[in-house]
C-alpha cells in the first residue's frame, strides 16, 4: 500500500516489470548453492592437527587412516590402534580443538596418549567404513581359513610402512594398542612384524572365540551376541540396525525356540560369518587354527607386549590370561611378554575405575594402572629419550585386599608364597568344605531342568548388551547371585563363615560329578564370595552374593571339544573345565558358595537337553526337562580345585 502512494500507477507498473525482468533472469530456486564447493575449515586454536589419508596395502586397497599430530611434534612416537569401529568416530569423541577432548572416549586412552606427546592413529580395517575391500570377521591370517595374499599382519605392516616414512614428525617408533576388537589387531600385528613396531598393548584382546571369548563359552552359544553380528557384519557402516519387539530378552529368545530359529528370522543367513559359527558348532580345525593363543605359539618373539585383562570381562575374559600362558614359556629373556590385570569390565582400564556396580575399589583402579604402569611401558620402548621404567612382569590387583601386586609370574602371589590346589568339596546338605564329604552320606542332591523355565543370567527383565544408560551389560558378571540362588533348579553349597583369610591365585577348576535324565545337558558352576549379612560401611552390600568367577560347559564336549557325543542318561560322569582366572581373597566373616545350574538364560541358547547333530536347528520337540544330579561322596564326591596361596 505504501508504494501505490509513492510511485503511482504508472511508477507501479514499470517497477512490477523490472522485477518480471529479473525474475525471467535470475537463477531458478533449485540452482541456489551456499555452500562452498570445497569446504576449508578454520583450525585456528587448535593443539593438533588432523589428517585424513588413504594409506595403499600390498593388494591395492587403501584403508581410511586418520592421523592426529600435536602441535609442534617432533621426533614424537606413534600409537595406533586398527579398527571396525570407525575411525572418524573415535576420533571425534567431541566437536573441540583439543586433543584430549577429541580422543575421550572408545578406544583412547586419552590420558596416555596427550600426556606422553604421542602421534595418535586410527585405521578403519579393511570393509569398514571409510576402508575399501571387503570385510572378514576377525580375518584369519593366509592360509587354509583365508587364500588370500593379505590379512592383518600384512595391513599392519603396510600401514605402519607408510606411516614411518610420510610423518614428518614421528621418531620412527610405533606401537600399536586397543581394546577387544581393536585387541585382537594387535595381536595379528605380532606375526612378521615391521621393523618399526617396537611394542604391542593388546587390551581385553578377541583370542579364541569357542573357548571362552564372544562366540561361544566351552561349547554353549552365546546368543545375545546375534544383535552385534547383524551390525556388524550386514553392512559397511553399521547402518542397519537389530530390532527387538520386547523390552525384555529373556522373552524374545524364548519365543523364537532356538538360536537358529531367531537367527533365520531376522535374516542373518544372509552373512558369512554366521553360515560359518553354524556349520562349526565344535571345536574343529576352522576355530583351532585361527585361535590368537595357539597361531602366536609358533611365533618368534620379536616384539615386547602387555596382555590387560579385566578380571570381570563380561565379553573377552579368556583371551588375554590364554595367550599370556602360551608364550611366556618363549620368552626366556623375560623381556617380551607381560600382564597387567585389573577389577574391571570390558574395557574399563581407560575409563573411571573406582567402582564395578555396587563394588567399590577404595581408589581409581584404571587411572592407576594408565599412569604407574601403561605410561612408563610405552615410553620405555617408544621415547627416545625415555627413563628405564621398572615394571613388573605381572601387575595383578588383588581384589577383597583391594591392592595392586608386582609379581614375577603368574599365577603366583608373591616371592614368598605360591598357588596350590586346594579341594573345595561339595557336601550334603548345601554344605562346602575344604574337608573331603563323609562316608555314607547322602549321595547326590537334584533338581529338574526345564527348558521352557530357563534359568536368567540376571535379574528380569533381561537387558540387551548396551553400554549406555540406562543398560548395565558391563556389570553382569558382578550382580548378586542372590537372584538365582533361591530358585529350586540352582543347587547351592557354602561353607560356614570364614576365620580366616583364603587368598586364590589362578585358575579354579571344576570337577564334577553329575547325571542327567537327558542325552545332552549345560552346566553353569559359580564361585561366589558371600559378604556378611551387615556390612555397616555399606548396607546394601549385607548378604552380597558376588561372583569371584563363573562360566558354563555345553556336556556333549565332555570327553572332547571336537568330537561331542550324547550322554548316557543316568551315570555319573565326571565334567572337568577352567573358570575364569581370579586373583581374590575371601576375607574372615565372609562365606564361600557355589552354585550349579543347568541354564544360563537368555546369554546363552538353551540346551534342549536331548542330544541332536546341531543345536542351532533343534526343534521345539527336543526341549524337554531333565532330572539333574550332583553327586558328593566317596568316589563320586564334586570339588572345585581352587588355586589357594600358601604362604611358606
């Protein structure tokens, strides 16, 4: 309106055409472009500098590599960890100029890595990510599993080639590091290794994946892992997601009857690395032969390296203790191969380690380890000007005293006393005793197992393994077994109060005793340190029921791994298998217990107690209950042989 009066008609009208002009001249709306064509970012207050590089293997490929440098680095080492987990990601914990901010997170032990002046990088592993070529599971090296001319080995060497030769900056030193995944990449990195690799941290390290890490536990299916091998393995980005109709696991495993049955649904017949878990549900030469702590057994040692274990891994608790026992016996000078084990989850040695779910540490567990043990080890073999560092053989944590220990091996406690086996005897009445069971006692207690009522590994409603809240996947393995310990299908045996200390150190072994009315059968045993009924300092704690150390042995593998066989239903027949390592003392007011189960749902498939070819295609027909037996006396009594310090 306030230009009709200004202009007029006639001023009106040649104005409207000038703009019909412009209109006619002007770009149409879809030909706009405000963004740049090539975007150059302001690093201006930055304290180091990023650089993206496809870095060229032996083959052609190149692996998407991301190289972080300090601000005026010179001579600095290098620390690389290889991954499936995205580079760029780990890389940009946060949208910061810092360094420190940028690598706190997974897989960084960012303390570490600022402090010490240290070149990080991060490589996506061929098939991942920003890498080309395809992508394998846990690639084997060549060989029978893989007739190609490349794997790991072989990337790591190319990678850590051109790295020395093309930063400027670096002393020519690398060492390689991470965590699970990102662990088992360092210890590939260990076969023919380049000149230039001067140490390896493989951390909570994937080893052997049917004895005791991811896949499967003495036999039994891990099946809550089928969400992280869809994602991981469906496509190059981890873009297509798992889906669950239930907030509880426990119901939507039971629902879909076997491990097979829900995989099919869901489509991960589609995936290599799951037709191969499928046709290999035994110990055959296809998990032998790419079994991290046999392949590095035939190895020359050639590179110092520190095994971390979290003595309660929840994911990866038998790797790192395995392949320390399979080459410490090489390493004569004593200068190759070390251990470091702390009270921690998967991981959690580069996060806060005060706490594991209700327990408590009395200090920072993983900042101590980082920073007397992790620092000074780097430096040692990657600093040109670095210290000696005194680090010993084995730093073990000795979890009830709550103190770290420098060892000269393991399993040993100390230079004055040693770990010997020691019988922790089942007894009638729930009793447990270090005592041998009493002529003409009761013979065995029983329960029945029923497949349709599986036994929960936690409290209901099962979680699905997340690391975030509200998800407690990483504290599993410390919950109060209270929950399970009341149930009529669990036995429970405990000795009476303790008077005084029983310190372990090492690998508890089970030998038990049982009969099943089945052809097939799953056995769960739990060694657990029972606190007081009140414990002032901390009242939730009165009466904790908490796990020192505990797994599960599928029976059809009771007289070999390779070769299973049904049971003959109703004999006892002797079951002998490792727990976990544990480094713990058993304080005088605390009790001993062991619990028995025969599932362990919904972490692992159910066993359907009647033997079939493959459980991974039972039928709903071959679930069915079992009378289960645990003998204790005379020549039939079950022990837990535990690894007790004697001090001399």
């Amino acid at each position: 309106m306030t230009i009709v009066k200004t202009l007029g008609a006639a001023g009106l009208a040649a104005l409207l055409m000038t703009s019909a002009v412009h209109a006619q001249k002007a770009p149409k709306p879809s030909a706009y472009n405000e963004t740049p064509a090539k975007l150059i970012e302001s690093t201006e207050g930055f304290d180091f500098e990023r650089r993206d590089v496809m870095i060229p293997m032996r083959d052609g490929v190149k692996l998407h590599t991301v190289i972080l440098v300090p601000k005026g680095a010179k001579r600095a080492p290098i620390l690389l960890t290889r991954t499936p987990y995205n580079a760029t990601e780990l890389t940009s914990h946060a949208a910061s100029g810092t360094l420190s901010a940028v690598l706190q997170g997974y897989d960084n032990a960012a303390d570490v890595i600022v402090e010490g002046g240290y070149i990080r990088v991060v490589q996506d592993v061929r098939g991942k990510y920003g890498s080309e070529g395809d992508y394998v599971m846990n690639r084997p090296l060549q060989g029978p599993l893989n007739p190609t001319k490349v794997d790991h080995a072989t990337d790591t060497y190319d990678t850590i080639d051109w790295l020395v030769k093309n930063i400027a900056e670096t002393n020519g030193k690398v060492g390689i590091l991470g965590i699970s995944y990102d662990g088992f990449l360092p210890l590939m990195a260990l076969v023919n290794p380049h000149p230039a690799l001067k140490v390896s941290v493989p951390m909570n390290p994937m080893v052997d994946g049917w004895m005791g890490d991811d896949w499967f536990h003495h036999g039994a299916f891990r099946q809550q892992n089928l969400p992280y091998i869809w994602e991981q393995q469906a496509t190059r980005d981890n873009s297509a997601k798992w889906w669950s109709n239930t907030h509880d696991d426990y119901d939507l495993y039971l629902r879909a009857g076997s491990a097979g049955e829900l995989a099919r649904q869901r489509g991960l017949d589609q995936l290599g690395f799951w037709r191969k878990i499928v046709e290999h549900p035994a110990y055959d030469a296809f998990w032998q032969e790419q079994a991290m702590d046999k392949v590095l057994a035939k190895q020359p040692l050639k590179v110092p390296v520190m095994l971390v274990h979290g003595l309660w891994d929840q994911e990866d608790i038998y790797g790192a203790p395995a392949v320390y026992k399979a080459l410490k016996p090489l390493d004569t000078a004593g200068d190759k191969v070390f251990l470091a084990m702390g009270p921690w989850f998967h991981g959690q040695q580069i996060e806060d380690g005060s706490t594991l779910g209700a327990i408590k540490w009395d200090a920072d567990t993983a900042k101590q380890f980082r920073h007397d043990i992790l620092a000074p080890f780097l430096a040692r073999y990657l600093k040109d000007d670095a210290p000696a560092a005194d680090i010993a053989t084995v730093n073990a944590f000795e979890t009830g005293t709550n103190t770290w220990r420098k060892l000269a091996s393991w399993p040993l406690s100390c230079e004055t006393c040693a770990a010997k086996p020691k019988a922790l005897y089942l007894q009638a009445g729930g009793k447990l005793s270090f005592s041998p069971p009493a002529v003409g006692g009761t013979a065995y207690d029983e329960y029945v197992s029923d497949p349709a009522k599986p036994v929960p590994n936690r409290a209901r409603p099962s979680q699905p393994v997340g690391y975030d809240p509200p998800f407690t996947w990483t504290q599993w393995l410390v919950d109060d077994q209270r929950e399970s310990s009341g149930r009529t299908d669990v036995l429970t045996f405990t000795t009476d109060v303790l008077t005084a200390p029983v310190q372990i150190s090492g690998e508890p072994l089970v030998n038990l005793i049982a009969s099943t009315s089945g052809t097939d059968s799953d056995w769960v045993v739990k060694l657990i340190d029972v606190y007081p009924d009140m414990v002032p300092a901390q009242p939730d704690m009165g009466g904790y029921q908490l796990a020192v150390s505990m797994d599960i042995f599928r029976g059809r593998y009771r007289e070999s791994y390779s070769d299973p066989k049904a049971i003959t239903p109703d004999k006892p027949l002797p079951y002998r298998f490792g727990l976990p390592i544990t480094n713990h003392v058993f304080k005088p007011g605390h009790r001993i217990m062991v619990q028995i189960q025969s599932s362990w749902f919904p972490l692992y498939d159910r066993n359907p107690q009647t033997f079939v070819p493959n459980i991974f295609f039972a039928k709903p027909a071959d679930y069915v209950k079992a009378t289960q037996r645990v003998f204790h006396s005379g020549a039939d009594a079950s022990f837990i042989e535990l690894p007790v310090v004697d001090v001399k």
